[in-house]
C-alpha cells in the first residue's frame, strides 16, 4: 500500500522545502493533493497522460469526467487552448486568479485522456498562494479534480482528503480549510454565447455583467436527471457530492419547507432510520432529529457554501440513515448550493407550495 506523506504548509507563505517537495512527485508522474479556494484538488502532470490515468483510478474516477487543468499564468493557456475569443480574453482578466473554469477548443499537445476523449479542454488560475506555488515549481499545468473518492462529497480540508485517498495517493499539501467550499464555475467559451456547465463560485450574476448574455445548460436548473451525451465539464455526470445516506430535499417556501420536513422525520422515524436534517440558522431550531445541522443563515449563502460539503461528511460519520435537507433562495452562490444539493440527493426532491 502507497504511503500518503502530509505536509503541513503555510496558507499565505507555503514552506519552499515543501513545495518542492510535492513538485517533484508531480513532475516524477506521481499524484498531489492540495489546497484551491474552491475544495482540495488531486493534481498530477496534465500533460503526462500516465500520471492523468493514475488519477482517476486513485479517485475511482470515469474515464470520460473530464478534470480541469489548473495554471499559474495566462501564457499557460496559450499552450493548451487552440481558440481564445476576446470574450474569453475578458474573462480570463477579470476573474482570474479565481473561481472560474473556462472550456476552450484544445490544443493537439494535450492528452486524450487530460480532456476526456473531448475536442474541448476545462482550464483555470486558482486563487490559493500554495496552489499556484505548486504548479509555479512544477513546471507543467497540473490536472485536478477534487481530491476524494468518485461521487462523494467534495473535500474541503485536508483531513477529508486523508479520510478518501489515504494509500491511494503520494502526498498531500494542508493548508487549512478552504475559503469558498464549493467548486469552481465552468463557462465553455468555445461557444458564443458562452455556456454556463456548471455552477460554482463565480456567480452567473457576475459574468452576465462581465460579457453579457450567458446561456445556461438545460443541467443546471434541471429537478430530474438528464443525459447529456459527453459531459464537456465536471459535475455534468454521475451521481455527485452524495454523502452514504440518503439525501431527501425539500424545496418550496420556507414554512411549507418546515412541515414536511417534520412530516417526512416522522415517517422516517417509523421505519427506524435515524435521521439527519439540514438546516439554516433561521429554522434548526424547529426541528427534532437524531441529528440537526445548520449550514448557516440563509442571508449570508458564503457562510453555507463553504459548509455544505463538510456537514454532509460529518452526517456519515454519526451514521445518520436519510438526511432531510432545506432548500435554500438560488441567487448567487445558491445557484450552485442547489446544484450539489440536487446532485447529493440523486434528485430525490419534493416540492412543496403550502404551509
């Protein structure tokens, strides 16, 4: 079984011994995980097609889920991206050291297996201080998706990369929890007008002001399971972000949210489940079950973001059997607050218009 060595860096000022330390795993082939601003990431050389299906068979990832490629500076792009359109250019200015993926057509030196068998290739610039020192000492884009087992929710701290991937992969570089807890927002900008594939931490809002009109994927509003053919982004296939218990979430006006969540804990209770509900600061304590969690207020959706992942995790390990969550307003970050809370539950929701 592979040893998973844990350095422990500094979050503003990453220890140099460390990072170079880490580098030469990435450039030896081998797999890295460490901090972004999103979630934690599991890096490997993007363009060593070797070390990329290492990943996935460490993350028990499918072949054809795409990873997005992470740099630490524009001229990187160029490497990759065959087609930069002036939208892109704007973007990349504006929202970059950020948390925002931009979809290009590739550019052929990219691996096959780096974008999933796609003509298309997911690219961005963290804003994390060890992130880009990481791939600074590299010396090469670093593919990387989230640093835990396929389908689980993502981590957010490096004690959840630990609890996956522990033996599974080299190293890991712990700089403390991150800030915006969930992932980044995909644009496919090799359409015009751009394409929203995934909501994340960038608000719609935002790139709306920035470029003007942006279509949304039929995916990111949907309420039901879609096909959507080959995914061009993360997230847009199989089950996400889904703790082991099963997600119930309830979506309608806050009262109406109330009774049936009380109304669904009792059936559960029926059955002898032990149930987990997923609150706000403004309702957990309405409720009665074997275990309430809030993910913050409903007036501060940062605060729930950087929550959400982490309560899912803490659900299983008070080994809840169902977790009834709220749903919570979609504007902003609740956009993407939906999106995973929807990918957790496998779209097990109910509605409800009534109080």
């Amino acid at each position: 079984m592979k040893q998973t060595v844990v350095y422990k860096v500094n979050s503003e000022k990453p220890e140099t011994d460390s990072i170079l330390e880490a580098a030469a795993i990435i450039k030896s082939g081998g797999l890295v995980a460490f901090p972004t601003e999103t979630v934690y990431g599991l890096g490997a050389d993007a363009l060593n097609a070797n070390a990329v299906l290492a990943l996935f068979a460490a993350k028990k990832r499918p072949l054809d889920n795409p990873p997005i490629i992470h740099v630490e500076n524009l001229s990187n792009v160029y490497k990759l991206a065959d087609e930069i359109s002036p939208k892109a250019e704007l973007l990349m200015k504006q929202f970059w050291p950020g948390p925002l993926t931009l979809v290009f057509k590739k550019y052929p030196t990219v691996p096959d297996v780096t974008t999933a068998g796609l003509e298309t290739v997911a690219i961005r610039m963290p804003k994390n201080n060890v992130a880009l020192a990481l791939i600074k000492a590299s010396r090469c884009p670093i593919a990387a998706p989230s640093a835990n087992l396929s389908g689980k929710p993502s981590p957010t701290s490096a004690k959840h990369v630990f609890d996956d991937l522990n033996g599974r992969i080299d190293a890991i570089l712990d700089g403390g929890p991150t800030q915006i807890g969930v992932e980044s927002t995909v644009l496919d900008v090799s359409v015009d007008p751009p394409m929203l594939l995934r909501p994340g931490g960038a608000p719609l809002e935002a790139l709306k002001e920035a470029v003007g009109e942006v279509k949304l994927h039929p995916f990111i509003t949907s309420e039901a399971q879609l096909e959507v053919g080959k995914a061009r982004s993360p997230g847009m296939l199989h089950k996400h972000y889904a703790p082991k218990a099963q997600v119930i979430l309830v979506e309608g006006i806050v009262p109406a949210v109330m009774g049936k969540v009380k109304e669904i804990t009792s059936a559960c209770w029926l059955e002898d489940k032990r149930v987990g509900v997923l609150a706000t600061d403004e309702t957990s304590w309405a409720y009665e079950a074997d275990v309430v969690k809030s993910m913050g207020s409903r007036r501060n959706l940062d605060a729930i973001a950087a929550n959400l992942f982490r309560l899912l995790r803490e659900f299983d390990e008070e080994n809840v059997d169902v977790i009834i969550a709220e749903s919570i307003p979609t504007e902003g970050l609740g956009l993407a607050i939906m999106n995973r809370l929807r990918k957790a539950s496998g779209y097990t929701i109910i509605k409800v218009t009534q109080s």
